[in-house]
C-alpha cells in the first residue's frame, strides 16, 4: 500500500470512528437516566447500569475528540479504547439478540432504535475502523533517530 493509501484510510477510519464516538457520547449525556434505563434493559448488570450510564458518555466524547484531534500515541490509544468498547457493546447487542430481548440500543441515546442485525454490522464495521486505525496510524516519533 502506498503512502498516500495508506494515509488515506487511517484519516478517513480516524474521522468516522472520531465522529460516532463524539456524537453517540453527546447525545447520550442528554439524558443520563434514560441511558441507565437503557443498559439496565439489557439484562447484563442492572445494578452497574448507573455508573456505566455516568462513564461511558464523557468517554466516549474523549475517545472521539483523541481519534480526531490528538498526536499519533494518543489516536493509536484511542482506537484500542474505542475497539474494546465497541466489543462490549457488541457482546451485549449480541446476547440480547441471541435471549430474545427486545431492547432499544442506547447507541445514539433516546433516538436509538431496537437492537437488531444491523447493530451487530455497525459494530462489526466500526471495530474494523479501529483496527484499521491501530494497524495503519504511524507510530509516535521515537526519542533517538533509527540511524543511530
């Protein structure tokens, strides 16, 4: 892959993972107690439902701005956070598909439909951002120079 490609793809992996994480955090902290509602109806762990509902919006917004904004270490962690998140959210839209649940997402807040195969795809897509992201974002600059 050339250069250019490959600079190409990260930015572009970099901006959709940074937009989704930014946006669907934004909106989640609207409205913090529907968003407990939210992961409570996944039948995961109830009680954790408030403290993930406090969490994971502003960590996600910090996700996404790093995936924008930030140097290459930064972005390069940023992809791995967003990967594990998105795994998590993936196991949990996974297992309420699979118990037979039907629950509204939560992805985007209160405007989040049901959680269906195309939830699964969306995560499966995004998660291949952030392996793009991981794979391809050019390492941080090292403190000596490789000719030495």
């Amino acid at each position: 892959m050339t250069g250019r490609a490959r600079t190409t793809l990260t930015v572009a992996a970099r901006l959709v993972l940074g937009v989704v994480f930014v946006v669907a955090g934004a909106l989640k902290l609207r409205d913090p107690s529907g968003f407990a509602t939210d992961i409570s109806n996944y039948q995961l762990a109830p009680a954790l439902a408030p403290l993930l509902a406090a969490v994971l919006p502003p960590l996600e917004v910090v996700i996404g701005l790093a995936l924008l904004a930030l140097g290459t270490a930064w972005r390069r962690a940023a992809a791995l956070c967003a990967a594990g998140l998105i795994v998590m959210f993936a196991v949990a839209a996974g297992s309420a598909l699979a118990r037979g649940i039907d629950v509204a997402c939560g992805c985007f807040g209160s405007a989040s439909g049901s959680v269906g195969w195309s939830t699964l795809a969306r995560d499966v897509a995004l998660l291949g951002a952030a392996v793009l992201v991981l794979a391809l974002e050019r390492r941080g600059l090292a403190l000596t120079s490789p000719d030495r």
